[in-house]
C-alpha cells in the first residue's frame, strides 16, 4: 500500500469536514451520538455514520494505492468523492430526524455498491 495516506474527513472543533470542506455534523466526542443540523441521532445510526466515514476513507486510499489501470482507478476514485459530496450536501439546510435516517441508509447502499466494484 501507498504510504501517502491522505484522510478524506477529519473531525475539528466538533465540526465533521470532508475534504477541508466544513458539514453541520458535530462528533463532540466518539463515545457520543452524533449532532447533525442540530438533531441529535441515534447512537446506533451515528455508529453507522461513523462506519460510513471511515469505510468510505479506506476505500479511497485502497482505490488509489491498488496496482489497477488507470482508468478504472480514477473512475472508482471519482465515484468515492462524489458520494463524500453528496453527504455533505445531503445534510445542508433544514432536515428532518426521519429524513436524516432515511438519508444516511441510502448513503451506506451507495457505500456498499462502491465497495463491491472495489473487489
């Protein structure tokens, strides 16, 4: 593997970023629920988005550190950042709880997707 790591989310002052870009997902503390547009989720749906980030940054890394061809690298490589967009626009403005839930299983079907052309 690459030794060029590079972290495509990152948790400052509370605050979730993805890609320097600054979300309204709070992560106060791991062992507490996250906080997204001021709602309060579940500890089990935080746990699932916590996994979506850090499954979503291991595939980005593997993407690019595999001994593929190039086009299929960058092809899954765009399609890993795009997905990381989508969450932070997926959470911009007014949300409801329901939606939120709705929102962050769709994310993980898209994930899970990636993940099978990854292998």
């Amino acid at each position: 593997m690459d030794n060029n790591i590079r972290e495509v989310y990152c948790v400052e002052d509370g605050y979730v970023y993805i890609f320097d870009i600054k979300t309204t997902i709070q992560n106060i503390d791991d062992r507490e629920p996250i906080i997204i547009n001021d709602i309060l989720i579940s500890e089990n749906l935080s746990m699932k988005f916590r996994y979506i980030l850090g499954s979503l940054n291991f595939m980005f890394n593997e993407t690019l550190s595999t001994n593929q061809n190039v086009e299929k690298k960058q092809s899954l490589a765009v399609k890993i950042v795009k997905l990381l967009l989508k969450i932070i626009e997926t959470f911009e403005g007014n949300i409801e709880s329901t939606d939120i839930e709705k929102r962050i299983y769709q994310i993980d079907a898209e994930r899970v997707e990636l993940k099978l052309k990854l292998t």
